[in-house]
C-alpha cells in the first residue's frame, strides 16, 4: 500500500512578528522560572515560517514598478492616443537605451510578460484592444493615470 506524505502548510508572516513573538516568549518564560528545555518539550512544534522581505528594505526610494508607471504614462503622452498596444508600448518604451527596459530581460527588451508582472501589482491589466486592422492586446491610458494617482495620492500630468 502507498501512503502519500503530507506536508504542513507553511506560514507566511513578516520577520518582525517573529522577533516581537520571541521576546514575548522570552518574557513569559522568565516570568514563570520555567527554563527553555522544559518549554521546548511540553509545546508543540510550530509550523514552519517563511520569512517575507519588507517594504521598507528596497534600496531605491520608487520600484520599478512605479518607474514603469511613469514612463508608460510619458509614452501615452507622447503617442498623444487614449489606448496602445503592448508591442507598440514595448517598442516605445525601449526606444531609449538610457533607461532600464531595454536591457530589463537578461540584456533584452522588456516582455509583455514581465511588462504585465509589473503593472500587476498597480491594478494595471492588459484589454483586448479593437483597431480596423485587427485585435491586439494592450493597455488604456486612464487605468496606468488611475494607478499613478494611487500611488502618488495627487494629480498626475495630463
């Protein structure tokens, strides 16, 4: 007969849970002149935790995701249109070899893909966009302006 092993599932908290959780505990155990090896054998074994990285940890003050926002928002305000295809953004976006998304992919340009990961997070999605010629996907000019003015809390360029 095969039995499957089970693993428990892992707990997501931030890192410093955890170190206020063991001061607390350290705390607790003082309190009560119970010494660690006693504790360790009456509790039970926690699940094991995974250990998120802060926010607050980035080296740069704006992620690339938010530079992203802002140069898309220049490419719109450059096509001077209200819709853009993603080929045609990427293209745009690359264009400049001084900035980041040229060389973004391992020295290549920009996915759509990883142009969709990044704006993911910023509630921008791509649509399926209708033009005479044919479908395409791509991405509309007010949704990348709503996600800015979250992120800056104020008026961005028209």
């Amino acid at each position: 007969m095969i039995t499957s092993l089970t693993r428990k599932p892992m707990r997501v908290v931030p890192y410093s849970s955890v170190l206020k959780y063991a001061a607390q505990s350290a705390k607790d155990a003082d309190k009560s002149n119970v010494t660690a090896s006693t504790v360790s054998n009456v509790s039970k074994k926690p699940a094991p935790v995974k250990f998120l990285k802060s926010a607050s940890v980035s080296n740069s003050n704006t992620s690339s995701g938010q530079r992203l926002l802002k140069q898309v928002l220049k490419v719109f305000k450059q096509q001077q249109c209200d819709k853009l295809k993603t080929r045609d953004l990427i293209a745009s976006l690359c264009s400049d070899h001084s900035k980041q998304w040229s060389t973004y992919n391992k020295g290549k340009e920009i996915t759509a893909r990883q142009l969709g990961g990044l704006l993911k997070p910023y509630g921008v999605a791509s649509h399926d966009l209708y033009y005479p010629e044919g479908n395409a996907k791509g991405y509309f000019r007010k949704d990348v302006r709503k996600a800015y003015k979250r992120l800056k809390g104020k008026e961005t360029p028209e």
